[in-house]
C-alpha cells in the first residue's frame, strides 16, 4: 500500500502558501528523507480496483516528488529546461531524469 504522508509532511515543511520551494532548506534537512521515501515507493502496488482519479493523483504526486529530488541533487541550479541558443532542448530534459 502506498502511503503519501511523507510526501505530504515534506510539502507543508519546504513550500510556503505561494508555492515556492525552499530547496536550499531542503536539501539541507531532508533530501535523504525523500529519496527513501521514493525508494520505498517504487516497491509499492497500486491496486488495481484503483479508479482513475486515484492513479492520476498517485502518478502525479510520484512525478512531482521526483522531480524535486532530482532539482535536489543539482541545487542550486537555473532552471530544469535546458535551452540552446534560447530554444528549449528537449532530449536535455530527458538527461535530467536518469
């Protein structure tokens, strides 16, 4: 069974009412928390009488997660697009997620 109350916990420490992140804070505090959590996560089963709306939010919610440890191993980094000469590079984002 999977179980987003980490993930939950770590967004209302880490992302003010606006929505920033503190990934400096972070990374600092709990990046490791996150990347257990992730790795605990990928063992999990989703059941499959799940409907819809539950595997979109757990897809969500695992890309989101995902994304921001990524963002937490580069920090401080400009931005997770790349460009080359000003035009987004897509296969680069790809890199980004190994």
């Amino acid at each position: 069974m999977v179980t987003f109350d980490l993930w939950n916990q770590l967004l209302q420490r880490y992302v003010n009412d606006q929505g920033q992140v503190n990934y400096r804070r972070w990374q600092a505090e709990a990046a490791d928390e996150l990347q257990a959590w992730l790795q605990e996560t990928a063992q999990a089963q989703l059941p499959s009488h799940a409907d819809q709306k539950v595997q979109l939010a757990f897809w969500i919610n695992l890309y989101n997660a995902l994304t921001i440890y990524q963002i937490l191993k580069r920090y401080p980094i400009q931005s997770i697009r790349p460009k080359v000469f000003g035009i987004p590079n897509w296969l680069a984002f790809l890199y980004f997620f190994p």
